[in-house]
C-alpha cells in the first residue's frame, strides 16, 4: 500500500487521473498507468479484476465517481469496468473550530483541530458533549445508543465515531460520556483456539456445529445474522475477543448475502482484527448445487466488490452468479453434504 492508503495499482490510477485535462478520464488511461508499474500484469489471469478493484479503491476515498448507467460500463467480461471515471470534486475543507471554553475535560481539543480539522459529525460530538458534561455526574449510565440519541438525536452517530481519533487514549471515553456498549448476545460454538469461522444463515450454523463437533474441529463457528453481523463482531471485539489468526466468512451468493460479507469486512478492519477471508471450500461447495432462485442481478459495485475479495476464478463464478440474477443459498451446503468431508478441509484458508 502507498502512503496514502492505495496500493500500488490504485496510486498510479490516482496520478493518472489527477494528470488528465478534463474532469473525465478513459479507463484506458488508467490502465496503460496501471501497467506502467506492473508489466506482467495484462497478462494474468486475475488483471481485469485487480483493475476493477484499484477502481473501486479509488472510489471508496472519494478519488473519482463511475458512471450511474449501464451504458457507461464495459458488461461484456466480468468484472464489469467502466468506461471512464470522472474525478471527483474536492471536498470543501470544514472551517476550524472558533475559540470559546472548553470543558477542562476537553482542554485537548483545539490542539486537535489545528492539526487535522475536525468533521463536521465531529464538532458536533464535541460540542454536544461540552455542552452536557457540566452536569454528567448527575446522569446514569446508559446504553450508548440511548446516550448517542440525547447528544446527537441519531442513535448509531456515536458509534460510528468511536472508531475515530476522538477516542483515541486521553480523549473521548465511554466512561466519560457516562454509557456503556450493549449487544445482542453472540451465539457461536467455541470448539478450540483455531480458525473462526463466520456462518450467515442459522441453519448453516448448526449444521456446521454438527459437523465439525463430531470431526474434533479446533476452532470457532460464529452465527453472523444476516445484516446483523456487524453488532455481532462489534460485541466480540468490545470483549476484547480477538483471533489470532485470518477470520473465513461464508453466506449466502446473492446481494443480502455479499453485503453481509461486506459489512463483516468493513466491522473487522475497524476492529483492527485480521482480514475476513472467504470460505472458498464451502462457497464451491455452494456453486456445485443443482439449484439456482432468480432474483435482482447485482450492482456493478457490489460485483466488482465480490470479484477482488474472493478473487480467482471462483469469485469469477460468484460474480457470473450475481450479474445474472443467480441466488444460491447457503443452506445447499447442508449436513448431507458435510457429511463425508474432514471438517478442517471444508475450511481450509486456501
């Protein structure tokens, strides 16, 4: 990864972009930047999608915008690329904090502001909590959803803003603030200290609970809920319960499914656990059934998403699934299929 966070591929894209005389770019242009520092790059296999997923970075920091129509987007092999990028605007940088007092417990934050201005959600946590702490020895300890509503009027602001610099050793602390964090309890099946891995569907659950039980599995078999996977890593991780090693995730090959992979991703980087890899095994297992349900194809986004983390050509397959409409559950991998395999195979980290 470069300094600023992109990896290679994407940095080059960047300089690429920033370089170009209008405000849209040609893929193509970032392509030949791309293969200015990878030379064996376009003739790999994997290139198309490592182009996709440098487009995506940039996209995710905000670096350029992609077309919003099918038409702006190259369909014909997967994964999709667009046809060009347009450079994003640059944001409006937010006006420093003015001077005014500050709660003695809060003595830090002026120094904070002249070295990185702060967000707007963050000025406003900030000023929120001025304002109440003068009388926060009077208040109980809450939820911190219920403290997040009476500060900012939005229940999830405050969580948000947790993983930030705002509360980083001698500044914003839940115990300042007077709340606690409260979670749904996680339902897992702790089997050893090995691999965890995270089940999105309950019936899954179980039936991997089963067989790897009976096969002396020595690892972790989480229940991850469906969207509600985020809550449940966050729970684990406010215990301090953190792997020790790479984390494997497997659900459902739809939309509901991806974007609860997504948000699994997303929760554990904030945590500052080990990447969530998928279950290759287990998602070829999924791929091997028979069946297949319509639904609504997938986004360009969530396609492109979906071929960098699984990669290869099973997340070539995956991605095929997921832009034509394909759904297949994950309880195709049921306990009848389970059954002969040595469990520590079906999850290996391949």
């Amino acid at each position: 990864m470069s300094g600023s966070g992109l990896s290679s591929l994407a940095a080059a894209m960047e300089s690429a972009v920033q370089d170009a005389p209008g405000v849209r770019v040609q893929t193509d242009v970032l392509i030949r930047a791309a293969t200015a520092i990878d030379h064996s790059g376009p003739g790999s296999p994997d290139w198309r999608a490592r182009v996709a997923g440098a487009i995506e970075e940039l996209v995710a920091a905000g670096l350029v915008e992609c077309p919003r129509t099918k038409a702006g987007w190259d369909r014909r092999t997967l994964p999709e690329l667009p046809h060009w990028v347009r450079r994003s605007a640059p944001p409006v940088a937010a006006p420093r904090m003015t001077a005014k007092p500050w709660h003695h417990l809060l003595h830090w934050v002026p120094t904070v502001d002249s070295e990185r201005r702060l967000s707007s959600a963050e000025r406003g946590l900030l000023d929120a909590v001025n304002r109440w702490l003068p009388a926060a020895d009077q208040v109980p300890v809450v939820p911190m959803r219920e403290r997040s509503w009476g500060l900012l009027g939005d229940d999830k602001a405050l969580e948000k803003l947790r993983s930030g610099r705002l509360f980083v050793p001698g500044r914003l602390t839940l115990e300042l603030l007077r709340c606690r964090s409260t979670w749904p309890p996680v339902q897992q099946r702790v089997l050893g200290a090995g691999t965890w891995l995270i089940v999105e569907n309950w019936s899954t659950f179980e039936s991997l609970c089963t067989a790897a039980e009976a096969d002396g599995f020595d690892g972790r078999i989480i229940f991850g809920s469906g969207n509600q996977v985020g809550t449940r890593l966050a729970a684990l991780a406010d215990k301090g319960d953190t792997p020790a090693s790479p984390v494997l995730y497997f659900g459902d090959i739809d939309v509901g499914g991806i974007r609860a992979a997504r948000l699994a991703v997303t929760t554990a980087q904030g945590a500052g656990w080990p990447a969530i890899r998928p279950c290759r095994p287990l998602y070829e297992l999924a791929l091997a059934s028979p069946h297949r349900l319509r639904v609504q194809p997938a986004s360009a986004d969530t396609v492109s998403w979906t071929t960098a983390w699984i990669a290869g050509e099973l997340g070539q397959q995956v991605a095929m699934c997921l832009t034509r409409g394909e759904a297949v559950r994950q309880e195709a991998v049921g306990l009848e299929i389970l059954g002969p395999a040595p469990f520590a195979a079906l999850v290996a980290d391949v």
